[in-house]
C-alpha cells in the first residue's frame, strides 16, 4: 500500500493473490486501520489475532471476501518519509507466531521496494522534465525570431502588429503550457490537494456550458444538455477544470458543418455510489490505434496537430482529476460518428 498524499489515506498497489482490478479501488482509512498504524507511527507492528484487534480496518476483508487472523507490517521508508506499508497476512501455520526474524526480513524487503519505487518516481519526473522542456522550445524559439523582427528599424507597420499578435499568442501558449505543467506535476506527485464540498451537478453543467458558448456559437456548433438533479461531492473548482476541457475539446474537433455537443449526466444503473458524465461530439471520430494513445502526455491526433493549437496535456490533467477522486475516465470512438468522453463523480451519500 502507498500513501496518497492528494487524500492522506492508503492506497493498495500490489498483492500476492488479488489482481490490479480487484485492488486498485481499495483505500484504506489512516485512521482506524492497523496499516495506516503503521504509515503514523513509522513502526513495524505484530498482530497474533486481527479480528479482535480494535485497528483492525473489517471494510477491505468483506470487499474482497477474505478473513484477516494475523499479519505483520512493516512501514515503507524513503528519505527518512513513510510512503506506504507492506503487510505479510496469515501465516501458514497460525499456532507459529511472527517472529523477530520475520521482522527484519520484512522489513529489509520494504526498505527495497521504497528504494526502488522513489527511483521509478524520480525517473518520470526526469522524463516529464524532458518533455516540458521540449515543448516549450517551440515557442521561445517564434519569440525569439519575432523580437529579432521587431528589431529590423525598417519593419512596416502592418508587419509590426502582425509580429506583436504572433508574439501575444505564443504568450498565451507559454502561460498555457506552465500553467498545465504545474498543475499535472502536482497531481502525478501527490501534492494537489482536493477542496472537496457538495455541490448541484446540474449547475455547474450548466455554468460549464455558458463559458464555452460563444466559442460553440463562433463554430456552429448546437449544445446541448440532459441532466438528473444529482448532488455530488467533489473539488468544484477541479471538476469544473474537467468539464470545459472535454467541451472545449468537443468544439473544436467537431465537423465543420451541422456540428452538436451533447452533455449528459446520470446514475449508474446498479451503482448507488458513483454518477456519470459524458461529453459527446459529432465530430469524423478517433481511430482505434489513437484511442490507445489519448491519454498520453503531449499526444495530439495526427490528423488536427497542426491546425487546432492545444498543449496536449489537457485529457492527462482531466484523467488525474477524475481519479483524485476516486472515478475514472474513458473514451469510446467510431471514425465518422463522433467521440464521447465518459467519467465517473461520487455521489453525496457514497462513502469518502
């Protein structure tokens, strides 16, 4: 289990006998569990009988029918930080107790693991750093040949304002561009923090759909909207970041004529805990071989790079936000039909 420092509570990454599916939605509370004991504490902790334990967190047994009698744990140390816990559940002969050497085994196995994953962070840091670095030569290098421009004492003034406007977009496009950095490095390392309150899903959908209006009246684009009254609990402000990226994207990769967007939001059938939202456009589609890749950082479709501008981080940041709070995201595309963008929001009685 890792700590995610965007809730403070544990998540679980790995296991022995459970698949990534059925272990990827556990959390585990800080308080009130023997794991996050362990993560406060920064010891390692001996449970003989677990079920009579009054830390013992019961949630995640009955989530995936299973009977905690004992366990050993050990906290996952980095930098002199806790970053998670490794536990050892059940031994085989329940009659041996844990034992020291237990212990130190343990824990010399989750002093590797913390190794190895603060060495797997630092790496993606290094590849993000890399990329924004990248990305950003694109336009420092237009307002360096525009201010090279401006310099030419013979420059008509026609071509003087057309310089200024290309040197005021490439602007926009760095403020854009460090804005998002920022905002994916906090989410990817944890450090975003979620105001999360109750809200009307309905109005800010509504609200949502009053930015981007004019841009979708510019386009020819119909909007339109069918959503059940439901109260959610979420960052507004974060959700809200979510919606106009999916709608603004919906309007600019539309068709150019008869084009519509259409917003939606329900329950799940079968599902009391979590509603849905989607974002569906009439635009030519997305192939299947880009629809693997949307989700990547600084991916853009082959088809429109290079005439819709954009900083190719948007969908990541969007994606982060939705399972910052406990949702996903998704797409579903045919070429000639359209897109549509799909994630999840918890609902107001659903459990944090």
């Amino acid at each position: 289990m890792l700590i995610d420092q965007s809730t403070g509570e544990l998540r679980f990454e790995a296991s022995s006998n459970l698949s990534g599916g059925a272990i990827e939605q556990i959390v585990v509370p800080m308080d009130g569990s023997i794991a996050g004991w362990i993560a406060t504490h920064g010891e390692p902790v001996l449970v003989e009988d677990a079920r009579n334990d009054p830390r013992h967190h019961s949630k995640v047994d009955k989530t995936i029918n299973f009977e905690t009698r004992n366990l050993l744990g050990v906290p996952m140390i980095a930098h002199g930080k806790v970053i998670g816990v490794v536990e050892a559940i059940n031994k085989i002969n329940d009659d041996e107790p844990w034992s020291e050497d237990d212990v130190n085994t343990l824990s010399a196995l989750a002093a590797q693991a913390a190794i190895a994953i603060e060495n797997a962070r630092l790496f993606q840091q290094s590849d993000f750093v890399a990329e924004m670095v990248h990305e950003l030569r694109t336009p420092l290098a237009a307002l360096k040949l525009s201010t090279n421009l401006l310099q030419r004492p013979k420059l008509k003034d026609e071509a003087r304002t057309e310089v200024i406007g290309t040197m005021s977009m490439e602007i926009d496009r760095l403020i854009s561009l460090t804005t998002e950095f920022l905002d994916l490095a906090r989410l990817e390392s944890g450090r975003a923090r979620l105001e999360i309150g109750d809200f009307e899903l309905r109005k800010l959908l509504e609200e949502s759909l009053q930015v981007v209006e004019q841009q979708a009246q510019h386009r020819g684009v119909t909007m339109h909207l069918d959503s059940s009254e439901l109260m959610v609990r979420a960052d507004r402000g974060k959700i809200k970041q979510v919606l106009l990226n999916l709608l603004t994207n919906a309007i600019k990769y539309n068709k150019s004529e008869g084009a519509e967007v259409f917003t939606t939001a329900a329950r799940i059938e079968g599902d009391t805990d979590f509603c849905l939202v989607s974002v569906r456009d009439t635009g030519v589609g997305i192939s299947r071989e880009d629809q693997q890749r949307m989700f990547q950082k600084f991916f853009r479709v082959s088809d429109t790079a290079d005439k819709v501008q954009g900083t190719g981080l948007g969908l990541v940041i969007a994606k982060r936000i939705a399972e910052a709070h406990g949702g996903e995201m998704w797409l579903e595309s045919d070429l000639g039909t359209g897109t549509t963008f799909s994630f999840t929001l918890p609902l107001v009685h659903a459990t944090p």
